[in-house]
C-alpha cells in the first residue's frame, strides 16, 4: 500500500493565520482548520508508515500552541532527512504494516475513515485526539526561537532589545511578559555597590480588543484583568530570600513550584493584591549576563490557553540568555558611545568667548549617530589690542585616534596664539607639530585674525576650504585666500593675506563636511553655501544683517538626504569693530614724568566720552601699570583706551616678563599696584608679545 507522511510548514510569529478569527485576542495563537482529506489522495512519504495528519480544528480543546499554513495553502515537500520512527510504532523497511494493522493503513479496531492517534516518539505513548505531535511542537518552537532570536539581535541599544523580546514574545508565546532589570545596570568588569534592586523597565500583553481590519480597535476601556494588575515598580532582592535563590539558580522555572511561588510576592510586591493564573501558567525566567544576574522576566499566559509545557522552559532560557547578553553589550556599547561623545565635547569649546567687536556663533554635527567622534574642530582665541584668532581645522578620520589628534592640535594653537605670532607662523608650528606625532598625521587648518580697530583680518590656509564673507548689503564672497598644503606635509610654506572686514559682516568659516559629499564636488557645494548665505541676507533687508544664530541654522538646512558624509565644524563671526572715534591710543617716553602724563590723556579722553564717573579709578590704575611699564622698558610705552560695552585700558612695552600678583609685606615700599588693579579692576590681565607684552584691564562703564 501506499505510505503516508505529514509536511510541517513554516510558521509566522507576526501576524495571525489564515483562517483565525481576528477578533480572538490570542491571534497568531490559533490554527487555521486542517481541510478534509479526500477519497484518493495520497500526501508525500515522511520515512514512516501508519500516520497520519491530527484533524483537530481551532475549536477544538487540544488546539495547536502555534499557528500552522491555512486552509487553501499548498503543502511544500519536505527536504530534510526522514525522521526515525518513535518507538512505540518502528518503521518498517519493506512497507509493510505493524501487527495488528488492517489492509488499507487501519489498525486492528480503528474506526473506518477516522485517523489513529500517532504514539509520542519519546514516550512510545498514544497521543490524545486533538493535540498536536511532539514532533510538530519542536519545530514550531526551533522556529520560534529562531525568530525570537533574530528580533532581539536587532537591536543596538537598551530599549530596543526588551521591545524585542517584549514584541517576540506576545502573544507567539505568552499573554503578557514583565522585565525587570537591575537598576543601575553594571558596565563591563565593575564591581555594583549597594543592594540588588530591580525596576519594572516594561510589560507587553495582548490588547483586550483587535480591530476586524487587522488593527487594534480603540474602544472603550474594557475591565482590568489579572495579567494587568501584576508588578510593581522597584524590588530589592534581600540576601537569602526566595526571590535571590530563584535568580542564583539563573534556570527558568515554573511558577508553581514552591520557590518561584515564595520568591512571586518579592519581585511583585506583597501590598499589592495580585493573581496569577493556575497551574503552569506563568515562567519565571532570570536574566543573566556574562558575570552576573541583571534581571528577570516573567512570562504569563490566561486561563483561555493551555499551560505552559516542559519544554517551554527550554524557549525561555534561549529568551532570557540572548536578551540578558545583548542587554550586556549595549550597556557597554553606550558606555562607549558616552565616552566618545564626551571626549568630542570636551575638546571642543564649551562657550565662545565675549570678544570686544565681534559676535561668536558656532555648530557642530558628527557624521552620524553611530560615529560621534572625529577630527573637526573650531575655536575662537582672544588675543592683545582687543584681537581675536578664528580658527577651524579638520583631522583625517572619525575614530578616538582622529579625535585625539585634534585635541592635540587644538591645544597646540592655542599656545601658539598667546605668543601673538602671525597666522602663517602658527600653521607653520602646527605642521610641525602634526609630524612629530606621526608620519600619517594629516589635517586641513584656516587661521584667521580679526583687528576690531583697524577692521582687518589676517587669514593663513593649510589646505582647507576657503571662508565666505556675507556683506551687510546681502553680497557674499568666497575669499581668494591662497590654499597652501595640509598640516602634517612638511617642508612647505605658508602665505597670509590682509582683507579688509567691514562693519555689519559677516565670516563663515567651515570644515568640507558642509560642502563635499558623494553627490556633489567641493566647489559646487561652496558655490551653494554662496547662495544660501545671499538668499538668506536679503530676508533681513540690506540694512540689517540676519540673526547669527538664525544664520547657522540656514546653513545646516541646505544640507538635503544623503549630503552628510563627514563632520561638520561651523563658526561664523559677525564684525562689529570699533568706531575710530572710540579709541584713544598715544605713546609715552620711558621717563619718570610718564605716569603724571598718562593721568591727564586718560582724563581727557574720558571727558570727550562722557565719562568723568570713571575719571579716579582710571588716572589711579593709570598711573599704577604705566609706572611699572617705565622702570625697565627702553623704548616707547604705549597707552591705549578702548570705549565699547565696557572701559578697556592697555599698556605695552618692550619687557617680555610679565607681572605677577604678589602680597607686599609690611615693610615694602612697592609691589601694590597688581593689588590695587586687580581689586578695582572688572578684569585684567598680561599677554606676552613678540615685541614684549601687554598689561590690560577692564571697567563697567558704569
């Protein structure tokens, strides 16, 4: 006679069976109704001869745990290897029926037409009517965990790996799932301090209601059950309780047993009036890492559903040992990631400074959410006479080494910038600099110096993208700026060019990020920023400049889907400079009558301004930083007053040495007029120049 198998199709975990009531609140849960077999037909041999498929529908009690292919479906034919035959029915070799079995593939007593039920192949035991095979539960769950598996491997941080074991769990496996997780959670090797606390981080259950469309039905609010009451927020586990005995065994275990019982009132909270379902309804499942236990999950399923079975516990093992790993590595990865965010952060300026006749604005981007670091670096340095050094570089690269690079850099100019040497000094120094940190080293670098006073800038290139000049009519310009080559070349020079920057404009400086990507060249991309920066300057009329941080914002939008391939380092100056009207500058022979002549010029020039509230504290700290400028210096002293949002007053001299604040004793006749400035003065400060240096202070204009 002809022999018989039964096909096991794949199963889907994410919508429900052909064939299933969409209204069912277990869904994916129920079988689709197996279809008649017909007089004649005959399915594909399976190795083994005598069984055939269960006929139990969705109606039925023993309804299958997983869904299988609907009505209507074709049957695949099986590919793998034939499987042994059970032991209580041995397969024969020569097709031939075992004792007992009548012509036709009946045994001895069967009903006509009615299949037999098929021994389970561990126990040799006859199967109940109705209940699926050993052998078809198997596959479902390998496919199941399968699935499960793949879902929560997709996800790189926290959140989304519980949403992933929470989403592949109901309803395919449970009615409801609780995740506990140790708060706070430990990263890598370190050692928690203090109790073992677990917080309620999320809990999935099958909606009450499911929209006939496919969707959930937003009706009214239908009565809590008991899957809905369980859990509480935060529970310490206590040395030696059941709950800590539970989670040291790290198996999953029945709820039913008499230790996860104990241990359910620890971890749900024993004020709390809650009910689980009878019998093996519930698996308590830890959670544990590569070292230590982080957690727990609790998985739930209604009185409507059959228990849970032995082998349920394996599936919730494989679910707790992929999450509790991957819940591992994203705490270390977002570790990680919070490193080199703070790594970035700090090697970037934290605030611009307030600098006297310019205004600071500034951006920064990473190239993407999964690579925070990189080389791109901007700064803004205030130097003496009320100058400021503008500066934007870019590292090769988007690693913590590019990273370090820049810092490295950042902090060489810097140094560089407080000896006030020339912009083409400085790049010539960080080239320098670059390579003694390495062969490979390479960074584009735009050093720029902006005078208030004689509204000039001063502008050296190492290789980077030429700065853009936005004019208080609305006209932008990209700067012809020599291009030079990159820091870390070696062996060439630099060239600095002196432009001119009017009143009521604006420099944008910026690494290629903005401007260079894999759809457009870098000259195309400047020639954009060019017109955006227009565009945008004729919103605001021809007499008002735009906003500089409204300005920023503009320049970050014209960057469109797929235009972001590098960092980008933005910093836009805003030239305000100082009216020739506001300035008093003269020079002072190094002669004992020079401080009683710094006393009057000042006290002139703080009449013309409408100043004489100041007139004291200017001719005293006057008097007091000239006098210590004319003891050593041998050439002319200067004196210079600066009138903006505040009273600025420098003194130069040919002295490299600067002063130093110093408490005078009793019996000193000198050694007060540092104590005397920095008491009265808002700031002060000395900077050591080429020529010398420069002491400077500051007073509210009251």
């Amino acid at each position: 006679m002809d022999s018989t198998r039964v096909t096991e199709h794949p199963t889907s975990f994410d919508r429900p069976s052909t064939g299933a009531d969409p209204t069912d609140p277990r869904g994916a849960l129920l079988p689709a109704p197996v279809p008649p077999r017909t007089s004649g037909s005959a399915l594909p041999a399976q190795g083994r001869t005598g069984q055939t498929p269960p006929t139990a529908g969705a109606d039925s009690p023993g309804a299958f745990e997983h869904s299988q292919p609907g009505a209507g479906q074709a049957a695949e034919p099986d590919t793998h290897r034939p499987r042994p035959g059970s032991d209580g029915v041995p397969a024969q070799p020569d097709g031939g029926q075992p004792d007992g079995a009548q012509p036709g593939g009946e045994p001895s007593g069967a009903t006509p037409g009615v299949a037999p039920p098929e021994p389970d192949r561990r126990t040799g035991q006859p199967t109940a009517p109705g209940q699926p095979t050993p052998m078809r539960r198997d596959g479902d769950r390998l496919r199941f965990v399968g699935a499960a598996t793949r879902r929560i491997a997709r996800g790189m941080d926290l959140d989304e790996i519980v949403m992933g074991l929470c989403r592949a769990t109901v309803p395919t496996f449970a009615d409801a799932i609780l995740v506990y997780l140790r708060e706070p959670l430990p990263v890598g090797d370190e050692r928690p301090t203090g109790p073992l606390v677990l917080r309620l981080r999320r809990t999935d259950r099958i909606p009450a209601e499911r929209d006939t469309e496919g969707g959930f039905a937003p009706a009214a609010q239908p009565e809590p059950s008991e899957l809905e009451t369980v859990g509480a927020e935060l529970c310490e586990v206590r040395p030696g309780s059941a709950l800590a005995e539970v989670l040291r065994g790290v198996r999953p275990v029945f709820t039913d047993t008499p230790a996860a019982r104990a241990a359910l009132p620890e971890l749900l909270g024993e004020e709390r009036d809650f009910a689980l379902p009878d019998g093996r309804r519930a698996i308590l499942a830890p959670l544990r890492g590569r070292r230590r236990v982080i957690g727990a999950a609790l998985f739930l399923r209604g009185p409507e559903r059959i228990p849970f079975e032995a082998d349920d516990l394996l599936v919730a093992a494989q679910l707790a040992t992929h999450s509790a790993l991957g819940i591992d590595k994203a705490v270390l990865y977002g570790r990680e990631a919070y490193i080199a965010d703070e790594l970035q952060r700090t090697m970037l300026p934290e605030n611009l400074p307030r600098c006297t006749g310019v205004r600071l604005a500034s951006r920064y981007l990473p190239a993407a959410e999964t690579a925070r670091v990189g080389g791109d670096w901007y700064d803004a340095i205030p130097l003496p006479g009320s100058r400021v050094a503008l500066v934007v570089g870019d590292v090769m690269g988007h690693s913590m080494t590019s990273a370090a690079i820049m810092g490295q850099l950042r902090t060489t100019a810097q140094t560089l910038a407080g000896l006030d040497l020339p912009p083409q000094e400085v790049l010539h120094h960080l080239d320098e600099q670059a390579q003694r940190l390495g062969t490979d080293r390479m960074a584009t670098c735009l050093y720029a110096v902006y005078d208030p006073v004689s509204h000039r800038i001063t502008v050296a290139n190492a290789g980077h993208p030429p700065p853009v000049l936005l004019h208080l009519g609305g006209h932008a310009e990209v700067l012809r700026v020599p291009a030079g080559a990159p820091i870390g070349v070696g062996g060439v020079d630099f060239e600095a060019v002196e432009l001119d920057a009017p009143a009521g404009a604006t420099l944008l400086l910026y690494t290629d990020g903005l401007v260079e990507s894999r759809l457009r060249d870098v000259w195309t991309g400047i020639e954009q920023l060019r017109e955006r920066l227009a565009a945008t300057a004729q919103l605001t009329g021809p007499d008002h400049p735009p906003p500089l941080e409204a300005l920023c914002d503009e320049v970050l939008d014209m960057l469109g889907p797929g235009d972001r391939d590098d960092d980008i380092a933005l910093l836009a100056a805003r030239f305000d400079g100082i009216a020739p009207s506001d300035v008093a500058y003269w020079f002072l022979e190094p002669e004992d009558a020079a401080p009683g002549k710094a006393r009057r010029l000042a006290r002139r020039a703080l009449a013309r301004w409408g100043m004489e509230d100041l007139t004291d504290a200017v001719e005293l700290l006057v008097s007091e930083v000239v006098t210590n400028a004319v003891r050593y210096a041998s050439k002319p002293v200067t004196l210079r007053l600066l009138r903006t949002d505040v009273l600025r007053c420098e003194v130069g001299d040919d002295v490299p040495q600067l002063p130093r604040l110093r408490q005078a004793r009793a019996t000193d006749e000198g050694g007060r007029g540092l104590y005397l400035v920095n008491r009265l003065a808002r700031r002060w400060g000395a900077t050591r120049l080429s020529t010398g240096k420069v002491v400077w202070f500051e007073l509210n204009r009251g």
